[in-house]
C-alpha cells in the first residue's frame, strides 16, 4: 500500500501567500525538495502559476510541480496544454496540470473571458486538452468540436512533437456535485478546496464521485485523491495564536463567497456565509475571523504542536485521501517541516479501491 505524499507551495516564492516574487522561487523550491516535500504547488494569484513552476522546475531534480490551480477559463484549452507539455518535457516528466474554474465574477470581470455552464464547459475542456495532446504526442489528427471549444488546425510549426514522457496528469479542482462528477469522469485526480470537511466530502462529494468514475469505467483505485489541508501551528503558544488568526482569517474569506456557501450549510451553519459576505462588503476582515468558533475549525483544519500534525493529519484523512497539501500560508520556523513532512511520509494512503 503506497505512503501518503506530502506536497507544500511556493505562493509567490515567500513563505506566505503575500511576500516574495520570482526572484524567490528558486530557493523556496529547492528548499522544499531539501525538505522532504513530494511536490510543490503554486497559486494562480499575482504571478502566472507556470512561470513559477518552470524556475522550481529548473533547480530542482525530483518534486513534482503542480498548478494548484491554474483557472481553466481564463485560458484556452491550447495555451494549457502547451504550457503543461512544455513543463512536462523541460521537467523530465514531473508535471501535474492542476485545473479550477474560479467563479463567475472574476471570469468576466477580472479576466473578461465569457462564463458558461461552468461543469459542462469544464468537461470539454479537459477533452480538448487531452486531444491536443493527442496530436502532439501520438500523431492524432487535431478535430476536435464542442459546443464551447473548437480545435481543428495543427500546422508543423506548432507542433511541439512528442515530450518524450507520459501525459502530465489533470487533477480538477472542484468542491460542488456537478464539478466533482466532472473530475471523475474526466480528470486523473481530485484537487480537494482548502475550504472542505470530511463530512462534505463523505457525505456530497463522493458519491458525486463514484458517478462520475462509473462513467469513466474507472473506480477509486485509478483515481488520486489529494487533499489540500488546513494546517495550524507553531513551536510556541505565540505562534500558534498569530497561526490560528491568519487560518480563521483565511476561513472566513473562503466563507464569504457564496460559491463555497454549501460547506457551512452541510454542517448546519448556513447563516454564516451570508453574514460573511455583508461584512465583507464593510471591510470588517478581522471581525469575520472571530465568527469562527474552535469547533468549525476543528472540522476545516488540523491544529496541534508540529510533533502532533502527521498523527491528525492521517486520522483526517480516513483512508480516503492518497496525497496530502500543507497549506499554512503564514510566517513559521522553516525548520519545523521536514519532520512534519516524515511523519506524514510514514502513514499509508488511499484504502478505498472502489
């Protein structure tokens, strides 16, 4: 039975989600290797999450580097595929496409890219990427027609030609039922939302799961299951104080976007996101992280003293999950990691086989 894997981000290349740039990224990337990590993931923020990767991908020689997420609809399905097969061969085979649809207001307003129904769009997406791939890495002729996406013309001058390696894989970032049934259908792996439960993803995501998988004729022994955790901690009561105020500040933005607002209201809080989202509009960002008591975010995050992570890591991920995302997007003692990382590295993965 295969360990867990452990994967970290390099954010912009600092040590939070709002420090450093590309000039950062070579060190943080080998640093994480240095440490023990199985991959690196990188957001798509501030900086292209592919430029990111292909400097981690340059000064590092065995992580995986994944998009975690690059947003789908603010791109073609060629400009993904060619920027994950670029990756995939300069890498020597080490890339993992991570894909999200983000929500409509960014798509239209931040991106001015047009919004359709977003699973069905996701789908064909994902189709048209792998029949790019096709072309390039097997011959194929390049036909492909959606409703959404058309891809018909391959001319020699920008054909990459084969990268010498497999596919990279897609892991789909999703957390509604009609995503999660898209990512079974069509994706390699399941990219899990910081803002999860078990209990959602027990109770909604995985029989939304098993259905798309039935589709594919696959079970859940030919599909990853990375979940991206909430970790909180620190080698002291300090810092795990100013920890536990930037994960509930963080908990409680995801919880103002009424996207994500099914989460709370499958544990019975579904006042909350609405409150979020009205304070939210005021300003009052430090207010909505005290609307968070310690049992909500017991059930969003793990938080102990860093020798305690890798055992509440494990009992929360139950079998089901195969690869783990730390995500502590705050200052912390570098030095803490790799012996969280071990620790983790030491539980056994995925148990469910269908």
């Amino acid at each position: 039975m295969a360990k867990l894997k452990v994967d970290g981000a390099i954010f912009a290349g600092g040590e939070n989600l709002y420090s450093g740039g590309l000039e950062d990224v070579p060190q943080r990337a080998k640093l994480m290797e240095d440490a023990g990590y199985d991959g690196v993931f990188t957001l798509d923020t501030n900086i292209d999450p592919f430029m990111s990767l292909l400097l981690a991908a340059e000064h590092t020689r065995r992580i995986e580097l994944i998009t975690g997420v690059a947003i789908a609809f603010a791109r073609s399905p060629m400009t993904l595929a060619l920027q994950a097969w670029n990756l995939q061969k300069y890498s020597g085979g080490r890339m993992i496409l991570g894909l999200g649809s983000q929500v409509r207001a960014h798509i239209e307003n931040r991106f001015s890219m047009p919004w359709a129904a977003p699973a069905e769009k996701m789908r064909e997406l994902i189709l048209a990427i792998r029949a790019i791939w096709d072309c390039w890495g097997r011959g194929a002729p390049l036909n492909f027609r959606g409703k959404h996406y058309k891809h018909t013309l391959m001319t020699p001058v920008f054909n990459p030609g084969p990268c010498g390696h497999a596919d990279p894989k897609i892991y789909l970032g999703a957390l509604g039922p009609k995503m999660i049934e898209v990512a079974g259908e069509v994706a390699d792996g399941l990219y899990g939302h910081p803002f999860n439960t078990m209990k959602f993803i027990e109770d909604v995501q995985m029989p939304c799961l098993r259905a798309g998988l039935e589709k594919s004729g696959r079970t859940l022994a030919d599909f990853d299951m990375p979940a991206m955790i909430i970790t909180i901690t620190g080698r002291d009561a300090g810092e795990m104080a100013a920890a536990d105020f930037a994960m509930r500040k963080l908990l409680a933005f995801y919880g103002s976007t009424p996207a994500y607002y099914s989460v709370l209201e499958a544990h019975g809080w579904g006042d909350l996101g609405p409150r979020l989202n009205r304070m939210s509009k005021e300003g009052q960002w430090d207010a909505m992280a005290d609307l968070f008591s310690e049992d909500m975010v017991a059930a969003f995050a793990v938080k102990g003293a860093p020798e305690e992570i890798p055992d509440l890591i494990a009992a929360r991920c139950n079998g089901m999950i195969d690869r783990v995302t730390l995500y502590a997007p705050y200052a912390s003692d570098p030095s803490i990691w790799p012996a969280i990382v071990r620790g983790i590295q030491a539980h056994e993965g995925k148990r469910l086989q269908q």
